[in-house]
C-alpha cells in the first residue's frame, strides 16, 4: 500500500467520524442529545440576594452551568490611574472553579486569557446600559464565579450580572439578557450546550434590551453562512426574550418579599 492510499484512507476515516459526531446531536425524532427541541431553552433556575456580605448579588443555572455573581459599589476607586472624571468605572472579574470542569482540574488563574476575553465582553456590554454618570469617580465591582460548566459561559455571566446589579440597586436603563444560538446542518440551535459547543457548531451569541429591542453584543465564534446569519440572530433574541420573563419574575418575587418581610402588620 503505497503513502497515497494510506492518506485517502486515514481522509476517509476522519470524515466518517466527523459525519457521525455531527449527526449525534440531532436525533432522529428532532430531540438534541439532552432531550430539548432545537428551538428550547435549557431550564433556568436563578435566586438573587444569596450573598450577605455583597451589594447585591445572585445565583443563576442554565442547564447544568452554574454561576455566582457578586456586585460591590458605586465604592472609591482602588488605584488612581482607574478613576474616571464623568462617570464610574466598571470592573468585571471572571473566575472559573477547579471542580467546574470534570475533564479539566487545574485551576485557572483571573490572567487566563479566555477569562479575560468573557470580562472584556461583559463590561462592554453593561458600559452602555448602566447609569455610570450618576456615580462620577467611583467604581462598580462585578464579581462572577463559574461554578459548573456546561456551556454557554457568556451568556450566564451576563444574565447573573444583571440579576446582581438590580440586586444592588444599581440604576440600569433596563433589563440585559443574552442568550446563544447556533446551526447545525439545517437545524438552528437555542441555547448551546458544551456538547454542541464543541462540535464545532457556528455559534451566535446576543445580549439583548428586551424592551427596545437594541442589541448590546453580537459575537460569533466562528464562520456562519451569511444566509443563516438573520434566523440565527431572531432565534436568539426570541431566547432573551424569554430568558427576560424568567429574570424579571424573579426579580418581583423577591421584590414582594422584601417587602412582607419588612412589613410590621
């Protein structure tokens, strides 16, 4: 057997492997691996106020990720050269617990340089949104802790945020909620778990202002056809939307326990 039929074949081989990972995602009956339709949020659980000691924080899950948000200020600045004359500063650290990733134990440090490039995405995102000029020369500390992970990291820290920041009183034009949304073969794909996620599967994902419909982040990881481009983004945004309905819920029950707790009658 020569060297060229050894490539063809080794060729051959990666391809059908390739073909049969893609098709495991979808099933036969239209199902993803974790039983949701293409069109389906994974279920969300979230509860704000979890942490005494912060301003205002907030636990989220979607899926099986999992994430801890924790906000501090309008607070003085910590160093001289961070201060801002017209408005605050915005500072977001990302953390990743080491028992977070099964496959990966190592504890990655707050330099990683995907962690940095989550953070650099979030403060973008809530630059705009949060009412920064109110609190000149100061700093907002947004601290957030993945402590499961399945997928679908943006999104989760930007959603936890959002909760955390109400949670402090923080004034914001309004709500932010992101969510993910990708295609596979014919099939566009809500709220990517880590499985999709690492199947090279061209992944969007948007941060949404759910009443105005304004957009504060688009990112895409890798090279969608310009065809999918616009049912892709819809699909995600109909998941803020969504994804909105279960944050603001939350919000007001919380809201309405606050105040029965504080009420003398």
């Amino acid at each position: 057997m020569s060297i060229a039929d050894t490539y063809r074949i080794i060729t051959v081989l990666l391809t059908l492997i390739s073909l049969m990972s893609r098709q495991e995602l979808i099933g036969p009956q239209g199902l993803r691996q974790d039983g949701r339709r293409a069109n389906e949020l994974r279920k969300i659980k979230c509860k704000p106020s979890v942490l005494s000691q912060a301003d205002g924080s907030a636990y989220i899950e979607q899926g099986n990720t999992k994430c801890l948000a924790a906000v501090y200020g309008p607070r003085e600045t910590r160093q001289k050269a961070q201060v801002i004359h017209n408005k605050a500063n915005i500072n977001v650290e990302i953390s990743l617990a080491p028992f977070s990733m099964p496959q990966e134990r190592k504890k990655r440090s707050k330099s990683d340089r995907r962690l940095l490039e989550i953070a650099s995405a979030v403060k973008q995102t809530f630059e705009p949104i949060i009412m920064t000029s109110l609190f000149a020369r100061s700093q907002i500390d947004i601290y957030l802790q993945i402590l499961q992970f399945d997928g679908g990291t943006i999104q989760i820290c930007i959603n936890a945020a959002t909760l955390a920041l109400i949670d402090a009183g923080i004034p914001m034009q309004e709500y932010v909620c992101a969510c993910s949304a990708g295609c596979h073969e014919n099939h566009i794909l809500l709220d990517l778990n880590n499985t999709e996620e690492m199947a090279d599967t061209p992944e969007l994902t948007v941060a949404l202002l759910p009443k105005s419909g304004k957009f504060t982040l688009l990112q895409m990881d890798s090279r969608l056809h310009v065809d999918k481009l616009e049912p892709v983004m819809n699909l995600a945004a109909l998941g803020c939307k969504e994804i909105y309905e279960t944050l603001d819920e939350t919000v007001r029950e919380n809201v309405k326990d606050l105040f029965q707790k504080s009420s003398p009658y």
